[in-house]
C-alpha cells in the first residue's frame, strides 16, 4: 500500500528525469502507426516491462478498420532556383502527417493549395495530420508562407503508405485486486511536447514508482495512438474493459498553467471525486470541467457502449493554449517542476483509490474514551482545535459502514490523508473495523 | 413535424395581424358571461374552426357554480345640471364589471361608496369586478373623483344578471397522438389589452400556424373566461385532462418587458424545462418564475386534485406592471414585435416538445467513424471546435436510451435544434434509433 | 397545543428571571461530579418536577466508567510570607477543576508545572479540567503569572476525589403523544455563565412554560454534566432514546452574538429544518452551520449507534468568543434581552413542531370558492397580494398528503404560523382534514 509518510518521488530530479526522457524521444517522428511509434515503445520497454502489440492495417475494430502504415524518410520544397525552402529534417510538423508519397513540379498556385502556415503566429510551424482521407501536404511558418515567389516549385515527400500494423503498448502493474485502474497516455504525436510526451512521461514515471510499492488495484497502462489506438484496445479487450474500476486519460501534464481534471461521462465516480479533493487541498488554483465528448480517449473509453469511470488529467487542457499542434509546444514550453507537479498530484490520486476504504465503528453508542487510550489531549477546556482529534472524530461519527473515508473527506473538510491516518489509529486500537471487499 | 429550417411566421406582418385582430376586440365589453365573449369568439371562429359551449347559469361546477349571465348597455353618472360625467360609451372600465341595474339619485357621500380610482395614477381608469357578490359600481380618474362636488347625482346602469349562460370556445388541432398540449387563455377582459387580448390573439395565431402542419401531439387550445371558465371546462373534461402531457396559459404577452415564464406545479415537467430552454437560448433577458397557486388558470390546471403539467408564459407578470387593471393596459401599451416575439418563442417551446425523442447510439463501443459518412472534417489537428461536430458527438454519447435531446441539450449547453439537427443526420446514416413512443 | 397568537413569555421580565435565576447559581463550584451539581439542581426543582438521579461511581456506561466524585472546601497559593496570592475563594475558577488534593511547599519551577494563564487575556482567569487523568493544578491571571517571584510556595487543595456518584435531573413534560422531544443542556461548569448557566436557565423556563400548555409531544429535559452525563444517561434509557423524534441541545445563549443552529448528523430532520425557518424569518441575523462531530452533547446523541435528530442552539458557539472559558464569561457578559431572544426563538421553535402537521384538501380538484365562505376579499381587480390569502392557496394547492406545512412554509417562502392559521381557517370550514398521526 502507498504509504502518505514518505513520498517516494517528490524529490526536484524526478521532474528533471522526465524532461530528459521527454527530450530523447522528441525528435522522432511519431504517427499513429509506425516506426515511430515503435521506437518511442523500445525506449519506454528500456524502463517498465512494456509490451508491444502489432495489430495488422485492415483489421474492424468496431465502426473502424486499422489504417494502413505511415513511414516517411524525407520531404522537401524546394523553390526554382533549388533551394530546399522547406525541409522535414529540420522539424518534422513541416509535413502533413500521413501524407502520401509525391514527387512532382508544380506552379506556386498549386502547391498553397497543399500549404498551411498561421497567419496569427507567423513565426511558428503548425502540426496537421490527414490520417483517414489520403492527401499530401506542407506545414510552414507564415513568413515563409509570404516569402514564397511566383514560380516553379519541386515537392518530394518520400513516404509510404502501405499495408503493415498498428503499433500500442502496455504494463500491467498487478495489485491485490484484479479490479483495474486505467492510465492512458498517446503516443502519436510527432515533435510536440506537451501534447503529449509529458503525458507519456508521466505515465512511464509513474508505473515505475507503482511497480515498488504493494498496492491494492491492478494499474493498466496503455501508450497508444489516439482515437484509433483506444478504439483498437478496446476491440481487443472488452473483458479487461470491463475490470476497469477508475482511470485517467494523462496529456498535456508540462506547461506552466493550473492543474486540470475532466471528469468521467459518469460525473460522480471514485476517480472523479478523488481528482477533485487532491485539487481542491493543493495550494494551487486548479479547474474541473465537467464531461464533454470531446477531448482525448476518454471519448472512447466514455462512449455508451462502454461507459467507464476515466476522467483526463491535464494542466491547460488542449486547444486552450496558443502553441497547441504548433512546433512552439517544444522542450522549452514543458518544464520539469510542472511534470514534477502534476506527477505528484497522480500519485495523490492514486494514494486515495488505494485507501479509500470503509469502516465500521465497533463503538458507536456515543464516543469511545480517547483519552484512556492516548489518542486525545489530556487537559480539557483548552479552546484550541485538534485538526487530528477532529479527524478522529469525524471517522468516528461517520463509520456507520455507509461512509468512505472520501465521503467523510467531503462532508468534513478534512483532507483525505489526515482521516486515512485517523482511521489507521483507531483501527490499531481496535475501535474501528474495515468493511471487507466484497461485503 | 414542425421543422426548425424554415421559421414559418416570423415575418414581422405577423406581429401587426395579431395587432390588427386585437384592434378589432378591444371596444368590446367582455365579462365571465354574456354577450361581449359571445362576439369575440365569434371574430376567432371566423379564423379558426373554434367549437362555442354555453354552459347554463347554476350548473354545478365543482365548489362553484355557473353564474348568472350578465349583459350591460348603458351606464352613466348625471351631475346635479344633468351633465354625463361618467359615461361607459366613453370605456367601458368606468362600469364596476358585473354591476347591478340601478337608476337612482343619491348624495356625493352615497354615490362615493361605489367608486374606485387610484391616487397614484390620477389620469387612469381602475377596472374593478364583482363577480360573486352582487353590487354595484363606476370606476373613475383620480382628477374627476376629486372635481366632484356637493349635490345630487344620478346613477344609471342599464345591466341586466339573469339566468343565462357562460360561454367559451375550445379548438383542437389533431396531431399523431392521442396526448395533448394544452393552451389556454382568459378572454373575459373588457378593453384591457396586453391582459389579454395579447394572450387571445398569440393563442389563435398559433392555433392557425399549427394547422398547417403535420404535428406529434394534438393541440387543444382554450378561449375561456378567467377562474370559472378553467373550473368549467375541467369539470365538463376530467378524462379529456388526463390526456394532457404539456400545457401553457397565455396571458400578458404584448408589452415590452422581458419574457417570463412561470413554471407548473410540478417544477421539471417537459414544459417547464422546454420553456426555460427557448428562454435561455434567446438573446434577450428573462425571467423563470418557481409555481406558486396564484396568478392565472394554472392555479386550476395545477390544483391537488389535477396536478396538470401547465405552466404560464408572459411577457411582465401580472400586477408588475402599473398599467394592469387600468385603461392605461390599451392598443398602445401593446406592440407588434412583443407580440410577434412572444409568438416566436411559442413556436420554439412548441418546437421542442414536437420534436424531443429519446435515441439509440447504434454505434455504442466507442465513437464511429463520422469522417468516412463526410460528417466529420478531413484535416485534424486544428485546434477550431466545429459546433455541429460536438453536437454529433453529444447525441451519440448521451443517446443511451435513457437521455432525450432535452436532457442533451441542457447536460451540454448546446442549443436544442442543433442536436436535433445533429439526430436527423446521424438516424439518415443509420447511426441512430428512436426509441419509439409506448416503449 | 400552544397558540401563536398569545406570545406567553415574551414580557422583557422573562429575561430578567432567567438572568436572576443565573445569578443565583453563578458562585457554586459545579463540576461533573459532587456537590456543586446536586446545590444546583436543588435550585431547579424549586421550580419544576425534577428527578434527581445519583450513579454510583464505577458504573460502566458504554467505553466509559463514571469516575470518583469530586468536591472541594478551599484552595490556595501562600507566597514564601505567608500572604495568599491565588485563592478558590475569590474565583472557583483559580483551581484546575477535579484536582486532587495537595497539601506541600515547592519552588517557583515546580509549581510553574501547575499553573494556566492567558498570555493574550492578561486579566483573566482561564477554566481548566482534568477528570480523566489524575492532577492537580491553579490557574491564574497572567498579570498574577508574571508577578511571580523566586521563593518556595505553599500549596493547598482541599478536595476529595472519592467514591461517590454522578448526579443529574431530568424533568418530563407530558404530551398527547409518547414520542419525545429532548432539551438537553450541561451543568457541570462552576463559575461560567453563558456556558451554560445560560442554557440551565433558558431549559428551566422552557420547562416551566410548556408545562401550562397542552402538548403533542412529550418533553423531555436534562441537565446533565457534559459528555459523561449524556453517555451515561443514553446508557441508562436506551429505550426512552427511541421514542426521541426531535430535539436541542441548549449552550450559550445570553451573549450579544447572533444566533447560530447546529445541524444534527441527519442534516434534514424536522428539527434542523424548524429552527432554519425560525431564524430565517427572524428580524436578525443568523447562522446555520453544518453538523461535526465536536461541540456539546449533540456529540453523544448524534453518535452513530444512535444518531438523533437532536441539533445545537447557541448564539456564538463555543471557543468562537474570546470570554469563552474564562472568568470574563460571568454575569455581566451575559444580558437578559439575549436570553430573552433566545427564548423566544425556541418557543417558536416548538411551536413549529407542535403544529407541522399534514392534511389532505377535501375540495382537491381546482380552487374551492374561498370567497362564498367570506375567506376572500369580494372586490376582483385588485392588485394587491393578500398574503393570508396567498397562505390559503398555498396549503391547499399542496395538501395533497404528501407536504407538512413546514414543507409548504419552505417551498412558499411564507412564515410558519401563518400557514398554520390558514390551515386552522379551512380546517374550520371543512375544506382541510389533518392526517391523522401514525396514519
């Protein structure tokens, strides 16, 4: 079980170590299929016991068919006199993701009908992908963009598109129960950072500090591409869906904004209400948004069909920043004590699923005498509030076996980890009994 | 079906046709019983097929009884020189409604017991009833009760309360099922205007536009003296009542003040949220009034013993305005765009009971693939939310059987006839099922 | 059953009686055991039919035992001349209550081990105990603290802390029916006045005042020393407990503060929302706070095993004024014109609970004719609300079975008694039948 004294990973280096993971696996060029993708699971397989599934192009997952797969090896535009205007090497979002192999001279004309670029943000390149409708095309800064000349134009996009598999991870970190908590994170995106390599990070941080600890769930965690990727799991494994109890979609987890947490389609399960208190008993500001069908997989994995109780864990959450799908969402935008901070906000809410158990007050005819057993201060009249006394209290009064420490955590005030302690004391005194699971 | 596309009547000749027809009623001197609602739902028959009852004088209606019809031609104050006054050919306010005959001299001291004016408002006439005690009366300025001198005066009302009966008219526009929306409306006001020739009026334009559609409900609308009229008809149509899903009374809808709905006795029925959904997504300010037993024929549609799921749509509330019960309540105080607007917004109300069916996601695992049926974009990654896209998204998450598109409109913020537009789209590509009706 | 219209007590001599009464009782040395309690109690049968329990020492009540009984003649700090610097006769506060006896010569350093005070209240004598842990101790103003000089001190407790008993009395007011409605309020404190000679005096009154009334409910009063005395007397009348539907805990109520309700566990019962209504109608403010599981007795009786529906009346709850536990809570902190107040709104209180009452409308379907009854003013037109009018269309728009008139006071927003008058009026006239009890 966690234990609340002593947080194993608050230390500052844990955040540094995840930016350096986030800064190796930046370069590569990820999609939702590919060796991107792969290479991205060989370096998380380097750290937790990952493993990778190929699920073949062409395979019905659901209303959906597993594309075909992307590789791409260089692209370029280069401008009449043969210049490479715009090169892949230099940053990979230069190229519509998914964009089919050309090679073709074309008039100026031509070529802006396959060109994006950001009027509003003119010096940054934005990030498009065109996975389910075959089409080719070039991302570019809006000054490039202005700088282009009437002319002739050479474009060489060397990709393939071509039959080969869809590409996922996951570790299964095994607890007590065989009931599941779900942590998802995608890992298809090519050189952006918060959206989302921090999500990636965090998740691999994450089922390393679980895997030491004896814990009461099982944690699932999957690095998938998005959509299709939570869409193909989901297909395969609609018996391991159904042992999912809580879980947490992670993405943009690195920029400096508040913490935020969507939650679940449900609106009031365990993860939901646990999300909540860590945010609410942090010192920070902090935002919960109710569901929407919108967002990252928690659209699937909150689809109808299935319903399950996953919320998504974020800092800004996506769109609502400016270098969102932009190269401006860099190494530099995602700093490690914002990693650090949202890690140690999943580790609290995971603290709360793993405790947040019910009791039974085995002397509930009035209070039980504290005092004889040291557990209340000994001069009374003092007008000074005990907050620990109080937490004894409030665990008292509400263990009627109808009350979680979470639900006494919400009427009290209280934060979660004093009553947790509470409880623990008075069981060990034999005034307090947990419920069974499963009774 | 009434389609949201084409807004049938929102041209602005449509708030002067209801102006128009008000015109025509206003001089008219109408009371609970007698000849004057006799020549109004005369006027509406030649509009719409309206059914006329007369219901005679002491039938037993409930605790109440029909009572005797009253009828009045003349009626005048003479000075001590024999000058008129006070004439009812002037307004027919100046008569206490429900007057006795009478032709007698009395003193100023006798004759000031049976007037009414208002201080505050010199320059209005007060309209005053005495429906079930019988007296006698005039209704006067301020300025001419002041400038009445010593003397004698001649009182004359030339009014007859016998045997007869009340009088009302009932319409009933057929729609596919057997259930009923009910709207009702007192007619029973002499020249009073906004209370409630503008209630009559948006009744019977409404009644009209109706017709020409194809409609799920049936639509039973009721020109009915205030109190009694509701009392009569309920007690002549307790099965009739059973079948009534929805309902709305009409009543001051012509003035400039924001629109006001009052909600029914039950406080969640179908209307009150269908109003307070038309309310909230108009551009302009209102009110959402809690039931309370007092106001209009809702305090009878809502009794106990009924419980009907009625509630009340104004514009400003009876009694908050200074015009009401005055003559200053005239064909000024009344204009063509409140109307027309009020109309509107009965429109949309009607709108969104016609048309909030329950739906099956047929898709349920996972989200289905909108892109490949072109209900989706083709370039991902902008960061641009597209509001029909969510409202897809939004009716194949809620659409579990168990959430109509009411609940989905107002679980998502999203206006009602964009998820219902969003339905059609999604039943045309087989993605959708109506639960139907009975199921 | 007590009347609205004849506010017995609310004469200003009533608070001058209670505060006579307090004065009286204000110099005894009270504590949960001994002699000072039963002096008190004796004070109050003068007044009504106490019963005088004693429980013997060792008696095990729930987790806890009654403990010795303590009693005190004199105590003392004698300065190395002999002079008597700290002395119980002055204030009974100067000793640590339930002290042990102690007859020696010490240094300043031993007898600092001993000694309270109020840095911040430097003229004050703080109150401290220790029943539970065996101890003796003085406590003293800072300013005396500070004035300390080197030297050797002789001390001098003369106490007992023997086998003995717990005393408390208990008072029944009979009613109509054997369910119970329980004030409760601790006299165990010695020289302290607004905790809780305040809330001896006000239960006494009440007492007294319901005596002379024919009640539905049956009351029952105790006063009891704090926390021990409700458990033990829980213990003793587990059965009695079960026949409890409502009640107050009564502590500090004559200070200048504004009076606060504390919810019972259950959050909703009928007490909890009787005294909201009573002071949300009140001229003043007020505050209603949530239930927790500290405060006075309302801790025992909300335990879980038995969870009352028993809340807190106060007016500045404990520990939240800074004369709390000191000997600046005495006679003059407390005013006649607040226990008056407080009075006065427990008498409303009751008499809410002694007429919320349920009844069914004889005359259900649509408004019975109010005005051929002379329950309505005869004049229509009017714009003017009657509000006594309103109250009769509220009770009977919802007397349907299935509202009490505290149900229809909150949902109308109308004060209590005056639904209750229009309830007694169509009771009157046939229109209204109560619920029977146990129907």
């Amino acid at each position: 079980m966690i234990s609340f004294d002593e947080p194993v990973m608050t230390d500052t280096s844990l955040g540094k170590q995840m930016h350096s993971l986030a800064t190796m696996m930046f370069p590569i060029c990820r999609s939702i299929t590919g060796n991107g993708v792969r290479q991205t699971l060989n370096i998380l397989k380097e750290e937790i016991p990952l493993v990778i599934y190929e699920v073949p192009s062409g395979t019905k997952v659901f209303d959906w068919e597993v594309p075909k797969e992307w590789n791409i090896r260089e692209a370029y535009i280069k401008n009449s006199t043969g210049e490479k205007i715009v090169d892949f090497k230099n940053c990979n979002l230069h190229v519509l993701n998914y964009s089919t192999p050309i090679n073709k001279k074309i008039s100026l004309e031509e070529l802006k009908k396959h060109l994006s670029s950001l009027p509003d943000h003119p010096d940054w390149i934005p990030y498009r992908t065109s996975y389910y409708k075959e089409n080719w095309g070039f991302c570019l800064t809006h000054r490039q963009f202005q700088n282009l000349e009437d002319g002739e134009y050479e474009v060489e996009i060397d990709s393939t598109l071509e039959e080969g598999s869809l590409t996922y991870g996951e570790c299964l970190v095994p607890g007590r129960r065989d009931e599941q908590v779900l942590i998802s994170c995608h890992a298809c995106h090519p050189s952006l950072c918060n959206d989302n390599l921090s999500g990636v990070v965090l998740a691999l941080k994450l089922a390393q500090t679980l895997r030491t600890h004896t814990l009461e769930y099982s944690y699932r965690f999957l690095f998938i591409p998005g959509a299709i990727g939570s869409i193909t799991w989901l297909n395969r494994n609609q018996d391991q869906a159904k042992k999912i109890v809580n879980g947490l979609v992670l993405a943009c987890l690195g920029d400096s904004g508040k913490s935020t947490y969507k939650k679940s389609r449900r609106g009031n399960a365990e993860i939901d209400r646990a999300a909540e208190h860590v945010l609410k008993h942090s010192k920070s500001e902090y935002d919960i948004l109710e569901f929407s069908p919108y967002g990252y997989d928690e659209r699937q994995f909150c689809s109808p069909g299935f319903n399950l109780p996953v919320g998504c864990f974020m800092r800004t959450p996506f769109a609502k920043f400016p270098e969102y799908h932009t190269d401006a969402d860099n190494l530099n935008f995602v700093r490690p004590e914002f990693l650090a901070d949202s890690f140690d906000k999943c580790i609290e809410i995971v603290n709360i699923l793993e405790n947040n158990k019910t009791y039974i007050n085995l002397n509930p005819m009035c209070e039980p005498q504290l005092g004889k057993r040291g557990l209340y201060r000994n001069i009374g009249g003092d007008s000074a509030e005990n907050v620990s006394e109080l937490g004894l209290l409030w665990v008292l009064n509400q263990s009627d076996g109808s009350h979680s420490l979470l639900d006494i955590a919400e009427k009290s005030g209280i934060v979660f980890q004093v009553l947790s302690k509470a409880a623990g004391s008075l069981v060990e005194h034999g005034l307090l009994k947990e419920v069974e699971y499963g009774q």
